[in-house]
C-alpha cells in the first residue's frame, strides 16, 4: 500500500507488535501498524469569530491620542490669540492646559495604554507557546482579573511574587482623572473669559444703539419692499377690465416671501380672490393711497398689511405679511429686541411672546416713549443693562404704524460680543475640551467595555461551564487578548476527546 506522499507503508510507519505478542520470525503475516487517527478526529471543529477588519492602526491608543492632539492644539490657538491679541488670555490658560496635556499623557499611557499592551503580548505568547504561567499580574483590575482567571481555568498557582496582593486601579480611572482635569481647567477658564471682560460703557452705549438703529432700518426696510412689491403689480394694466386676477395674486405672494396671503378685494370690501392663507379678518373699506397698515389691536397676533389700490380704481390688492417672517428679521443682533406699537403692546419680539403683551418694564415703557418722537434714544439702567430704543420708519410715512424697536442687554454680554480676542479664546476652550471628553468616551467603549466582557467570559471559563467563543470587537490589543482566550478555551475540548480515547486503548 502507497500512503499520499509517494511513501510505502513499510518507510511511512515502522512496524511494532503488541508488548504481549512475541516477536517470530516464522509469522506468515507481519503486525499491522497502528491506526493513525486523522487530524480532524484529534483536534475539535473551533469555529472562533472571524477577527474584524482592523479600523485603527493605532489601536487602544487612538482616542487617547486623539484627546491630547486636541488639547495640545488648544495650547497652540491660545498662545497665538495672546501672541497677536490686546492682552487676552493671559498666559496661565495655556500655561494650564499644556500642564493637563503633560498629566493627561503620563495618565493615558500609564494606567490605560502601556499595561494593555503589554498584556496582549503576553496573551498572544501564552496561546502561542500554551502557558498560562506567563501571563503577569498587574495593576490593572480587569487585566488582573483575567490573569487570575487563566490560572484558575488551567490549575496554575501564580507564585510568591503572583499571590502578592497590590493596589490595584480600574481602566476607567485614568479616563476619569483625565476628564477631571479638562473640566477643571476649561470651566475656570470659560468663567474667567466670558465673565472676566472690562467693559468700556461709552463703547457698549454706542454699539448699543448703532445696533437698533440697524435692526429698525432693517425692519422698516422689510415693510417698504412689500408694500413696493404690492404697488408694481396694483399698477400693471392687463387690459380693459382686471379679468384675472387669481394670476395677480399668485405672481405677489411668489415675488416676496415676506407675505402670507394675498388678496384682490372689490370697491365694498369683499374679497374677490386670495392666494395663500385664507385672510384672517374682514378687509376695511379701500384706502385710496398704498399704505402698510396695523388691522387690529387684540388677538393671537398682529395682522399688518400692504394694501395699494389698482389700476380700474375699483378693486384693491392687499398684501397681508407672516409675523413670523417679520419676527426673523430683528433676531440679528445679540440682544433682546422687541417692537410695540404705539400703546406700547408687543407687536414683535426675537425671544418670543404673546402677542399684544403690554411692555411693563418701566425703564423700557421711558425709552420707547421718548423714542416715539421720532429721535433715537440710548441708556444704561442701574441694574447692568444697556438699552437703545429707534423708531421703525419715518412719522408720517406709507409705512410709519407707530412702531418702536426697543433692544436691551447685558453690558458685559455686550462687552464680551465686541471682545472678538475673548470669543476666538472661547471658542478655542470649548472646541479642544469638547474634542477630548468626547475621545475620553471613545476609549470607554472601545477599551474599557471590551474589557470587561473579557473579564465576566474568563471567569465563566474558570469556573468550568461552557461558553461560547467570546467575538472580539476590533482588531487591537483588547482584541488580541480575546482571541488568545478563545484558543486556550478550546485545550478543554480536546482534552475531554482525548481521555475517552486512553481508556479505550488501555
């Protein structure tokens, strides 16, 4: 017989006879050589989880990496912002911060990345030479835990230096002081950047009511364009007589985004065609001259139109505007900006409200008042505030409703808004403690819960019952250790397929 290989059976296996069958010469038939059993009968079917596809080459160390390039980038913006600023921030932020970079690094690789890889090099020779022994104890308290599992799963004792009992500190500690120390720093620093600003009142004042000057303009320049827009097409002749004017109506409400209905309306007031929302009220008699008016004093909001009579003298285009398109146009600047009409009842305001809700702050009712004559007035009031108060359009104009813009806010907001050497600081602060919370979290869920899923399944190993191969959740050094678990766990297997076996030969 020919073996695969080209080998006889003679050269492939030496023939031995049985201790009791003595050896003659005179045998006709030679001993069979012993029944050699296939690979597949000694070594068990493993199926281990295929490992995934690696997603970092950094491994554990990734999000910490992560977290120090961000704060030592901080470092780098805050000193270019003191470098090329007016003396903000002063050198202790960065000096702070590169102090937490040095401290987040000796914590990171000391108690999270160093002990982690060197565990999976002695996890990966364990299953690479089949010894539990070398495995060390360490500081680690889930590496440590797996250790002692090892040995109890294989019936090692740890030795004199092993059963010692150390301090022992978790993976999430260094994390956590890590954390600790970013917060610690950055909400100081945060504090003494936003609160920490000299206010120059005069220059507060003066941006103050440049900036409600700008948003009245603006809204008084809202109200002209639509009414402009309804008095273009209130003027263009289609014929004889207005035969469409459904196509009116839908071409204004096209044209400018600011209105919400559009209506062509007959010499009695009623409504012949609307485009878009159903109107809202009843329509007054026609004016005679395009006007923006205010249609009512009470309800759930103010109801301002564009009316301008058309060109048959008999019909009237009335343009009604969204307040909530209106309401968007004064939310530019970084105060709290309300409009009140002439009883001074809120018409608009940029932090919401109830529509027609009277102004009862009595140093704001002053200043809309003084303003209301049509000369912009600014003041500071004993509690902190800035306030600037403009009246949108001119008295006596097409567009003029007896509106008054009225903004007010903190003078060291408003300080710290003109400070852009304080927001760049901010925003600097925030975005790199920001980034290095967020790669702290990271490494919780990709280190330290892998871990100790690596714990629970060692100790359900070492306590004999059956689990099931643990998948490991990436390639990198916790992954590592997983699979040099899983390859250990299976010497139980073939260990109890091979003791039925003895018994049997013996």
């Amino acid at each position: 017989m020919t073996w695969p290989g080209g080998r006889t059976e003679a050269s492939a296996f030496p023939r031995r006879c049985p201790r009791n069958v003595r050896r003659d010469s005179s045998l006709s038939t030679p001993c069979s050589p012993p029944t050699v059993p296939l690979p597949a009968q000694t070594m068990p079917d493993m199926r281990f989880p295929a490992f995934p596809e690696p997603r970092s080459s950094s491994g554990v160390s990734g999000g910490p990496l992560v977290a120090l390039a961000a704060l030592l980038a901080g470092v780098i913006v805050l000193v270019v912002i003191a470098v090329l600023g007016n003396g903000w921030p002063e050198w202790w932020l960065p000096g702070g911060l590169a102090a937490v970079v040095v401290a987040a690094y000796a914590l990171l690789w000391g108690g999270v990345v160093r002990p982690v890889r060197r565990f999976a090099v002695a996890m990966a020779r364990m299953a690479a030479e089949d010894r539990v022994d070398l495995v060390p104890r360490a500081r680690t308290a889930e590496l440590d835990r797996i250790a002692m599992a090892l040995y109890r799963f294989r019936r090692v004792r740890p030795g004199r230096r092993g059963s010692r009992v150390r301090q022992q500190f978790p993976l999430a500690t260094a994390l956590c002081m890590v954390a600790a120390l970013v917060l610690g720093w950055a909400v100081p620093a945060v504090i003494a950047t936003v609160g920490g600003v000299q206010p120059q009142t005069e220059a507060v004042v003066r941006d103050a009511g440049a900036s409600a000057a700008a948003e009245a303009q603006d809204l008084h320049g809202a109200l002209s364009g639509g009414l402009e827009t309804v008095e273009r097409a209130a003027g263009l002749r289609t014929g004889g007589e207005i035969t469409d004017p459904a196509t009116t109506a839908a071409q204004v409400l096209e044209a400018e985004p600011l209105f919400r209905s559009v209506t062509v309306v007959d010499a009695a007031g009623q409504p012949v065609v609307t485009a878009g929302a159903p109107a809202t009220a009843v329509f007054e008699t026609p004016q005679a001259e395009p006007r923006v008016v205010q249609a009512n004093d009470v309800g759930s909001e103010p109801l301002v139109r564009a009316a301008a009579p058309m060109w048959d003298g008999a019909s009237t285009l009335v343009a009604e505007f969204d307040p909530r398109a209106l309401n968007a146009v004064i939310r530019g600047s970084g105060g709290h900006t309300r409009v009140v009409d002439a009883r001074r009842a809120t018409v608009l305001d940029s932090g919401g409200y109830t529509a027609f809700e009277p102004l009862d702050d009595p140093a704001l009712g002053a200043l809309a008042a003084s303003a209301s004559a049509g000369t912009p007035v600014v003041d500071t009031p004993e509690d902190g505030r800035v306030a600037a108060a403009q009246r949108v359009g001119s008295p006596g104009t097409a567009t003029d409703l007896g509106w008054v813009l009225v903004e007010d806010q903190n003078v060291v907001a408003a300080a710290f808004a003109g400070d852009g050497n304080r927001r760049a600081a901010l925003v600097a602060i925030v975005v790199a403690a920001s980034i290095a919370c967020a790669a702290l979290c990271w490494t919780a869920v990709t280190v330290v819960a892998p871990a100790r899923r690596l714990v629970r399944h060692a100790e359900l190993l070492a306590t004999g019952e059956e689990v099931a191969p643990l998948a490991p959740q990436r390639l990198d050094e916790i992954g590592t250790s997983v699979e040099a678990v899983n390859r250990l766990a299976a010497t139980r297997t073939v260990g109890a397929m091979r003791a039925p076996r003895a018994v049997a030969r013996a």
